[in-house]
C-alpha cells in the first residue's frame, strides 16, 4: 500500500458495446444506485469506478486505492452467470486486468488488499445488453463485491 493511499476502491471494466464484458460496469451502476442511507453494507468513502476499457489508464486510480475489488466478466469455463472470487496469484491472468494489476504492483502501487469479482460470460459478440444469465448475476456480483469490501475492513480492524 501507498503512502497516497485513499479509500475503498471499486473498479468496474468491460466494454458495454460487447454484450457481457459490461458486466463489471454494470455493477458499479448498480452499487452506486443504491441509497447509502438504506444500504450501508459499503465503507465510508468507497469509491466507485467506471473503468471502461482504460486498462493501464487506471494505475492512478489504483495507486490511490486502500484496497481494491475489480469486477469484470470472465472466461473460466463456467456456466454463464456464474460468480467467482480471484485473489494472489490468481490475478495474474491474462488481458487488461492483469496487465494493470501486474504493472500495479511492479510499480508497488498495488494495495495489500486485492481482489477480482468476476462473473462468467455467456456472449461478448457485438450488441448493447447482457444474456440473460449474467443480467439476473448482476445482484449476485454486486453482493459479493459488498462481501469483500466488508471482509477487507474487517482484516484490516483485526490487524490494527
């Protein structure tokens, strides 16, 4: 973690004109839709972050961040919809997300605290909106997102 080091950081990535690699995206609109006053299952300050296609366009987002939770659609071979949580070494994969989690912490900008909410894909051919199974996903993902950041505060309270 850095000395510039803010707040929890959501990143959401994809390209909407993809069908399902919006996903991530899709779920930040989703967080940031929800009251905080009748939700306050996320951290004080937690930013929120459309993070298009900007890969490494975002390392200074990522230096700032005190933890991080990426989300973006997944190929893992899964049935689509399907939610998976990727941390350590498991982040190395390859695409824009692990170039910038990669270059992220070569440069030793990369929080303590890491980790990829992923969902799997079904179709990412050209055209607007998700199938219907990452569609219904979406407040799955958007859970486990909550989950995480809540586990992150709670390691960190527990260290201090």
């Amino acid at each position: 973690m850095t000395a510039a080091s803010t707040a929890p950081t959501v990143i959401g990535v994809g390209n909407v004109l993809m069908g399902d690699d919006g996903a991530g995206l899709h779920v930040v609109e989703m967080l940031r839709s929800t009251d905080a006053a009748a939700d306050p299952s996320l951290p004080a300050g937690t930013r929120l972050v459309d993070g298009g296609t900007l890969g490494l366009g975002l390392l200074g987002i990522v230096r700032e961040a005190s933890v991080l939770v990426v989300v973006d659609a997944v190929d893992r071979g899964f049935l689509p919809g399907t939610v998976c949580v990727l941390r350590g070494d498991e982040l190395m994969t390859p695409g824009p997300v692990g170039e910038l989690i990669d270059t992220a912490q070569v440069l030793g900008w990369l929080p303590e605290r890491v980790a990829l909410v992923g969902i799997q894909i079904g179709s990412t051919g050209h055209g607007h909106g998700l199938t219907e199974a990452v569609a219904m996903a979406l407040p799955r993902v958007a859970a486990m997102v909550r989950t995480e950041l809540r586990a992150f505060a709670t390691r960190a309270e527990a260290a201090a």
